[in-house]
C-alpha cells in the first residue's frame, strides 16, 4: 500500500524545547487512525506540520506523496479536508447546510455565484450518506455545534480530499450528540473519498469502531504506533497520562477509569 503520510525523524523545536521529538510516523492507504494523548502531548504541532502550517526543525515529512519544502504548500492543502471548530468561525452563518457543504467543492469560505444543479446533486448526495440530509434547509447560524460538525464532514468530503483530519470534532457534545455525530464520522470513513482518516481526541470513549490505528503520543514521543488493540492499552495510557489507567474493551468500544 502506497504511504498517505510519511515522517521520518521529526523532531519540531520552539525556543530550544523540542514539541516533537524524533518522530517517525507511517499511515497508508486504506489506513483510519485516531492521534491520541495527554495535552501539551504534540497533537496540535503535528496536525500543523501535516497541513504544511509549521516545518520540521530536523528530519522529512511527506503528505499524499509530496515533501514539505519541496511542494507548494497551497497546492497541497487542497488535497486535505481539516474539520475543526476555528473553520465553523471562519463560515459564513447565513449558508444553508446545503450551501456550506459546496463551499467545500470551491475552496471558499462563502458562496459567490448560484449553486449548480451538479453541486446540489452531490452535496445532497454526499449529505444523506453520512446521514446529514436533515440539515440541508437549516441555518448554519442556528444549528447545534453536532449539527455544524456533521455539515463540515459533508462539505469536507465535498472537496474529494485525498486526506481528512478531525481535530476534536466531538469536543463539547452531550452523549446523544458525541454518538449521532460518531455514526457520520464512521460514514465518511467508510465512504472511501479519502485516502485516510486522522481523528484527534482526548477521550477513548469517542473512538468508533472505523479506526483501525492508534498513535499514542507524550511529551512530544510517540509511545506507541500500529494497529489499535496493540496501541491502546492499559499499560501504554498509564505510560503515556503519567497515573494508573485502567482500559476496558466492550462491544467494540473502549473505556477509560484512571485512579489519582
């Protein structure tokens, strides 16, 4: 299988502190990975160093087979869908769902010309496979944070990405909320518009059934990387949080209790 992303020796430094350190790190196609760890565990830089926003101090990092300093940045961020709450801010609140996700097609944070009948056709399309075609009359200005999520997945697999980061996009939610937008989550994934999937979260909880990898970082080291059953485990979060944890697998899903 060809690489999505490729580092080699990361190491990312900011006033002689190293954020990562030594970091090497392969996601292949097909590949769904969950990047997971404590805060101030290099999460944040490494989703910057992805998206060509920050440069490795020392070692090489490859996204969808092009080498930071060697691609043109912008180019690349075309091929890369980021779902985060700053982008929500970011929308024009007046769109309709409808509208938000063609934005996604255009590269734009508002809408400039008519919609086509082809971009309703897909965006509609793509709205009702990750089960998002409920929103599509709504106001982006009056839907729940789950609600804007679920759009922003639509409208980034609107731009048929090659890679698609969720950056905490279950951040905030109730449990019904957390799991309705988990079941889009799990569609986008397995819809097969991108090359992978990276989700970003603080809780194991949240972690669906669709992710197939783990990277487990620390104070900037990965403590582990590869399939999830081998990843997450009592003994590595208890490496990685600094306190006894304790991890139960039910039904598919894990569970965290940390004793303090």
């Amino acid at each position: 299988m060809s690489a999505v992303i490729r580092l080699e020796g990361v190491t990312v430094e900011r006033d002689g502190i190293a954020i990562l350190q030594n970091l090497s790190w392969t996601v292949c196609t097909g590949e769904h990975w969950v990047l997971f760890g404590p805060n101030g565990a290099g999460k944040t830089t490494l989703l910057q160093l992805l998206n060509g926003y920050l440069w490795p101090t020392c070692g090489t990092v490859e996204v969808l087979g092009r080498r930071l300093g060697q691609v043109d940045v912008r180019e690349l961020r075309r091929s890369i869908a980021l779902v985060s709450d700053a982008l929500a801010g970011l929308l024009n609140r007046d769109l309709t769902g409808l509208e938000i996700i063609v934005t996604g097609a255009r590269a734009h944070l508002n809408l400039f010309e008519p919609l086509t009948t082809a971009e309703v056709l897909h965006a509609r399309d793509l709205a009702h496979r990750i089960h998002a075609g409920d929103l599509l009359e709504k106001p982006f200005s009056i839907m729940s944070t789950g609600e804007r999520q679920r759009i922003l997945i639509a409208r980034a697999l609107m731009a048929r990405p090659g890679l698609i980061i969720l950056d905490e996009p279950c951040a905030g939610l109730d449990l019904a909320r957390r799991e309705e937008l988990l079941r889009t989550v799990s569609a986008a994934a397995h819809s097969g518009t991108a090359k992978a999937v990276i989700f970003t979260t603080h809780h194991v909880e949240e972690i669906a059934k669709v992710f197939s990898h783990a990277l487990l970082l620390s104070a900037g080291t990965a403590v582990a990387a590869g399939p999830i059953g081998h990843v997450l485990t009592s003994a590595n979060l208890t490496r990685a949080f600094g306190l006894p944890v304790n991890l139960i697998r039910r039904h598919g899903r894990l569970y965290a209790h940390a004793s303090i």
